[in-house]
C-alpha cells in the first residue's frame, strides 16, 4: 500500500469529505464565470457593446484559467 492510500484509510471520513470537497467548490465557480460570460459576451456582440462583450471575455478567460490551473499545477 503506498503512502497516500494509507493516508487515505487512516483518516476519518469527514476528513477526507471536506478535503474532496474543497477542489469542486472552486471548479463550481469556474463554470459560473464560463456560463454568465458566454451570455454577456454574446449580449455584448449583438448590442455592439464594447463593455458588455469585454465583461463576457474577461469572465470566460477567468473561468477557463481556473479551470486549467488544477492541470497545469497538479496537487501532490
């Protein structure tokens, strides 16, 4: 057994709950951004609203760049 499954066994499971529970939290809000950013940049287009289609961009490159920095930076 390696180190990280006796870990995982020797703790209890309110433990390990909260720990699994801390990486979605963050991917939950992630998405938020991605989805209220799609329709705000596609508002943006439509209305030919710089500031509506840069809200949109910006909020869809902060979700994606959240999402991406559990890949880039994995945990140990």
């Amino acid at each position: 057994m390696s180190t990280d499954e006796t870990r995982a066994v020797s703790r209890p499971p309110e433990a390990q709950r909260a720990e699994a529970e801390c990486v979605p939290r963050a991917h939950r809000l992630a998405l938020a951004e991605v989805a209220v950013g799609l329709p705000a940049a596609a508002w943006g287009m439509r209305r030919r609203s710089v500031g509506w289609a840069a809200v949109g961009a910006v909020l869809m490159v902060h979700g994606v760049l959240e999402l991406s920095y559990e890949t880039v930076f994995p945990r140990d």
